[in-house]
C-alpha cells in the first residue's frame, strides 16, 4: 500500500504541495487507464460539451435517419411492426 499521509497531519504549504501531487497522481491514473480516451481529444471533448448540454440535438436526428433507413429496408411492413410492438392494430 502506498504511504499516504492524512490531510490534517499536514501544516501549511505543505497541504498545498499534497494537494498538488495527488491531483497529478489521479490525472495521470485517469488519462492512462480511462477507457474513453476519446474524450482528451478535441473532438471528443467538442462532442462531450454538446451532448451534455442537449443530447436531443443528436438523439433526434440519429433517430430519424435510423427510422427512414429501416423503412427503406423493410418496406411499407415497418409500419405494421412498429404498430405491432407499440400495441396498436
């Protein structure tokens, strides 16, 4: 187990520098173990901020084009099972 000391055995500047050093520490733990390295790009974190704001702006959309895309595979049958799996006749 690695020596940690407790935040009230530590006086003054000396709180600062630890504070210091374990955010280091959990910064380098987090970009070199996190699964979604995507998000230290530019791009990643362009696409992080919108969807945090209104992920319906890209929910929508997405939704949209995969209901067109099946209706062009299936055919007019979509209706039918979609009717069918929401209840209707």
């Amino acid at each position: 187990m690695r020596n940690v000391r407790k935040f009230s055995d530590i006086r003054g500047s000396d709180f600062y520098s630890e504070l210091r050093r374990r955010l280091e520490e959990n910064r380098k733990l987090y970009r070199d173990g996190s699964p979604f390295v995507i998000f230290n790009t530019p791009f990643g974190k362009f696409v992080a901020s919108y969807l945090g704001v209104n992920p319906w702006k890209v929910l929508v959309p997405i939704s949209f084009l995969v209901v067109i895309g099946l209706r062009l595979i299936i055919g007019a049958g979509f209706s039918e099972i979609v009717l069918r799996i929401l209840g209707g006749e």
